[in-house]
C-alpha cells in the first residue's frame, strides 16, 4: 500500500496513514512502521488494541448520553480547578491567532482518581474526579472508570514501540518513574452541527499540537481531523485524517519532541465541522509527576548535541 500519499477523495485532500497492528507477533515491522510514521508525520493508527469494539461502542454511547442531557444538568458537573468534569461550547480557545471565537465543541474530563484527603491529591491534574449523579446516568462512572485503565494499557504497549523506535529498551517509558503513576487524561468530546469557515476565523477545534507524550483518540465515522505535516509551510497544507472503525489514531506530543531531541515531530491538527454532528474521544498521556525529562541518550550525537 502506498503511504502518505494525498489522495483526493471529492475534493477534500486526505492523508493515508500507516496502520499497526498491535496483535502482531512481528514487532520489527511494527516498529519500522511506526518509525516511519513518527518521522513522517506523526500520526498513526492502531487496530487490534485489546478494547473490544462492542465496549468502544458502549463508551460512544454513553458519552452521547451525557452530552445529550440538558444545559442546566451539564453545568452541575462544570470543569473545576483540577481540569475535571465539563466544558461547554466556546469553552477553549486552542488558536487564538487565528479564531474569532472559542472551539465549537464541548467536552468532558476525567483524570486519575485520586481520593480528596490523599497527599498525592495535592500534585497538579491529581485529585477526585466530578461525575454525574449515577440516577440520571446509570452505570456512566463504571463505563468511564473502565475505559480510563484499559486505555492507559493501549497507550503502554504503544509506548513500547515507540522506546524501540528510538533504540531504547521496550520497557524505558513503561517503569513505575515515567508510566507506573501517569498524569493521564480522557477526555469526551462533542462537536456540535457547526460548518467551520477557516477564513471566517470558525473552527471545531483550533489548530494545535499537543503537549503531553502521547494522545490516543477515538473517532465516530464523520470526517472532521486535519493534520498539517510541515507546519512552517506557506501556505500551510492541511490534510484530513479519514476515521477507521475500532482503530485509535494516535499522535505524539510536544514532550517527546522535545525528549527525542527533536527526532520525532509533534504535529499541528485541528478539526473542521461539516454541517454534521461528530463525537470523539482522546485520552492524553504523559508520564508521572517525578518523571525528568531529558534528552534520551540514543537521540544526541557529536553532530546532534541536546537542544
């Protein structure tokens, strides 16, 4: 299959991404393959993850079910100090270069649990998560609850190729110091039937990169992701991102730009709406509190001395 290459499908350019199948037994071709992507692009997809579809489909819907509550019952779980619980329409303003107004999305955070009284409750995105009262969504905390830990160990297994990727051992950012106590986030997310107009300033989601290690994100079927590849280019190129059923798309972070020494790219994205409603989730990634950050040793040279 030809990669990366634009293909034009009615007239909106899409980007054709490499695909790693996380049941492989061939991890060599899984990290070539993520290598090239890490250097390409960024972006990739991974199928075969271990999250059964019919439980990816239970969190879509119960993320719908949240989002389709009415204004007044939302803003009893609005998002507190900790970046837990929800955030409405307008609410981020991800590029504000260039929006007029905030994204045309709302969400929903949940982080690590953390009891309140805990001293570890007392570190930056630690602390007690906001629910929803469980009589007006049964069941929403488990489901929530369940896909937060199953994920994180989607996110480990990638994490694996990505350490040998970068020609370290597979478990470097899987030890208790990096991902044992993760600063992990999910976030829900609802984009509304806004058609966005980039040359009017309206976007669903702001043009941006993230900040964290990784980011995995699940999509419904309703085209919207864009990636910009070069991100110094005038004019920029922006290509969508076509959804996969079951598959996470997953980029990298500005942190492990930064840890590669620039080896591997955070990539700027953004999402346009088309007239249709789009649910999404992403569960951001970054390793625990304690963690140092420097350049990873097989990332410098004589010729590539750390940034």
């Amino acid at each position: 299959m030809e990669n990366y290459e634009q293909s034009k499908i009615g007239s909106k350019a899409h980007t054709v991404l490499h695909c790693i199948d996380l049941s492989s037994p061939d991890i060599h071709q899984s990290v070539s393959l993520l290598k090239q992507a890490c250097l390409d692009c960024g972006f990739f997809y991974v199928i075969n993850h271990g999250i059964s579809q019919e439980f990816m489909d239970e969190v879509f819907t119960q993320s719908k079910r949240f989002f389709n509550l009415p204004l007044n019952e939302k803003i009893k779980v609005l998002r507190n100090e900790k970046h837990r619980g929800y955030t409405p329409l307008h609410d981020e303003l991800l590029d504000p270069d260039t929006q007029v107004h905030g994204d045309y999305k709302e969400g929903y955070y949940i982080g690590v649990e953390v009891p309140e009284g805990d001293p570890e409750s007392e570190k930056p995105f630690y602390g007690p998560n906001v629910w929803p009262a469980p009589d007006i969504l049964p069941g929403w905390r488990e489901t929530m609850d369940r896909f937060h830990q199953e994920a994180l160990e989607v996110a480990k297994v990638v994490a694996r190729i990505i350490a040998l990727a970068l020609d370290l051992n597979a478990d470097f950012f899987d030890k208790p110091e990096i991902l044992g106590e993760p600063i992990a986030t999910l976030r829900l997310l609802h984009y509304e039937g806004q058609t966005s107009d980039p040359s009017k300033g309206i976007y669903g989601a702001g043009a941006h990169s993230d900040f964290g290690l990784i980011t995995l994100l699940a999509t419904d079927e309703v085209l919207g992701l864009q990636i910009c590849k070069d991100k110094d280019a005038k004019p920029q190129i922006w290509e969508y991102v076509p959804p996969l059923k079951g598959a996470f798309i997953v980029n990298l972070g500005d942190m492990l730009e930064r840890w590669s020494n620039c080896v591997f790219k955070s990539t700027l994205h953004r999402v346009l709406g088309n007239g249709r409603e789009r649910y999404s989730i992403a569960y951001f990634v970054e390793p625990s509190h304690d963690c140092v950050v420097e350049c990873l040793p097989t990332c410098k040279s004589e010729k590539n001395p750390p940034k």
